[in-house]
C-alpha cells in the first residue's frame, strides 16, 4: 500500500509539467495565416508570390522555412542590420514568422537566367570546385550543386536575383552583414568580380 501511494502522488506531481510542457511547443504553421500576414506586410517588395521582380529585394518562394525564420528574428532582433527589414520583422510575432515562412516555402520559385557570358564560366568554377590557393570553399558543398540548399542549414540559391546576391557576398566579406560566420569567412577573400561571376551564375541554377 505504501508503494502504491509513493506512485500516486510521484504521478500527481508529474501531471501539471505535462501541460506546461506542451505549451511550449511551438504550433503547426497555419498557411492560411501566413498568406495573410505575408500579403499584409511583404508582398509589396517581394511580390504577391513571394517571386519578387526587384533585383534588389530577394527570391524568397520555396525558401527553406527554417532560414527565413532564423532571417526575420535577426532583423527584428538588429543582429541582421537593414531598417526596412527591422521595421517590417517587428510586426511580426514568432508564430506569424513560422507561419509566413512555411506558405512561401510551398510557393514555386521562378526560373532564372545567367546574364554575363563573359563571367559565367568563372562563376561556375569557384560555384562548383572554389578557389583553393586562396582556401575558398566551393558553394555548392553546402548550397548543393543545383543551388536547393541543405534545409534548416543552408538556403536555396537558385534562381536568386543578381543583384541581391552582389549585395550580400559584400555585405558578408565587409563586414556589413554580421549574422553568419562562415559566409564572413568564404566571402572575406573575393574579389568584386569573383562575386559578380558567382551571383551571375547562382541567378541561372535549377
């Protein structure tokens, strides 16, 4: 009997932790909210199928969900600097993150095109193999050979607008953009045309 009563209340004890626990889950992505809030607040700069027409703003359909979520808290945080960006993470709460996320990576990114044929050629060899006399890793051991990316460890590149991809190869090797340690380290030693060549290139992989 005392046995049974030292089971009883261990058991009586334990039962509050299960609901407190479960709170802590995060819940399913709800994509019909994320449609909403992504309508509300990205579409403007991003497009209404998250295949944004401006250079300057990024493909962001069929992104990996973890990355964009990682990408909203550091610009909502300051980690990630951009204040169009922090302004508009800031209205964003974590399940809406999720939620936004998890609808654009069900969106179908767009073919892109290689524009420079004078660069491409050199954009695929530091893409592919790197640059080893200057210890440049190759981008497709993480980003993978077709640009689809490692989900929750590496984004897709594929398709990516040029220009934006200019910009954050710089932004990393300057120092600029400050939220991921190894791209500091691969771009830290590219020259201006190197990172044309690889934008260029990444802007026609499928």
């Amino acid at each position: 009997m005392k046995l049974l009563a030292s089971l009883l209340m261990a058991a009586a004890l334990a039962a509050p932790a299960i609901p407190a626990f479960a709170q802590q889950t995060p819940a399913k992505p709800d994509l019909t909210k994320g449609a909403a809030s992504y309508g509300a607040v990205c579409a403007a700069c991003h497009a209404a199928d998250g295949n944004s027409t401006i250079a300057a703003n990024p493909v962001l359909a069929q992104q990996h969900p973890a990355y964009l979520v990682k990408q909203l808290q550091d610009f909502k945080s300051g980690k990630r600097a951009d204040p169009v960006m922090q302004g508009m993470a800031a209205m964003l709460s974590d399940d809406d993150m999720r939620n936004v996320a998890a609808w654009l990576a069900s969106q179908k990114a767009k073919d892109g095109f290689a524009k420079d044929k004078d660069l491409v050629a050199l954009g695929e060899r530091i893409y592919r193999g790197g640059i080893q006399n200057r210890h440049i890793a190759a981008c497709a051991g993480c980003h993978s050979p077709n640009g689809a990316g490692i989900p929750i460890q590496y984004p897709r590149l594929s398709g990516q607008h040029a220009d934006y991809t200019v910009k954050q190869l710089s932004d990393f090797r300057d120092g600029k953009r400050a939220n991921s340690d190894p791209m500091h380290d691969v771009a830290a030693y590219l020259t201006d045309r190197e990172i044309k060549a690889v934008a260029d290139y990444i802007s026609g992989l499928r």
